[in-house]
C-alpha cells in the first residue's frame, strides 16, 4: 500500500470509525483506500496540469478524495447553516452610538 493509501486509511480509522469498520468486515478497507489515493493523485496530476502549484494541487485533491469529514461533523451537512450553534454568531457586534454627544467646554471658548 503507497503513501497517500495508507494515509487514507489511517484518517478514516480515526476520524470515520463507523465507516472504516464496516468497510473492514467486508474486507474492503484497504481496496477503499488504495482507490481513493488513486483518485486523488489523479485529480493533483490533472491540477498541475491545469497551472495550480504541485503542493496546492495534492492538498486540494486529498481533501477532495481521501480526507473525509468526520462522522461527528457529517451530522450537521444537510442542516441550514443559520440554523447551527455556532460559537461565533454568540458574540454581539454593538450598534452605532446612539447618545447624545455634549460638546467639550473648551470647544465652546472663542480663540
């Protein structure tokens, strides 16, 4: 098994548990794994090709072919994204300054 099967598998085992089993009780983990390393060499050839740089191109087709979300977050993918407890929508941007503003007394002097 190449490089970039073996890190298929080693992220899918840690990070896609449920689905790396049951690909393993059909025997087919490591046939998964050496095909979606394939496909992602594939896609970084043709993106190379295409003028992107050589280590953009592998990162954008791993993430594309081998580096599969993890389950954990896989749960929220068909959910409207407003809809979504996201720590950052919890911070409040204050509005515009609404008071009254008093001018400085010493505005007031003639010079």
């Amino acid at each position: 098994m190449g490089r970039w099967a073996t890190e298929a598998k080693l992220h899918l085992l840690k990070y896609c548990p449920k689905m790396a089993k049951q690909l393993q009780d059909q025997g087919k983990l490591d046939d998964w794994a050496r095909k979606a390393a394939d496909r992602a060499g594939d896609e970084a050839g043709q993106s190379i090709e295409n003028g992107m740089f050589p280590l953009e191109a592998e990162s954008e087709a791993k993430k594309n072919h081998m580096l599969l979300p993890s389950e954990e977050d896989e749960s929220e993918l068909g959910v409207d994204p407003n809809r979504l407890t996201d720590s950052a929508s919890l911070i409040t941007i204050p509005g515009v300054n609404r008071t009254k503003k008093v001018p400085r007394k010493d505005a007031l002097r003639p010079s």
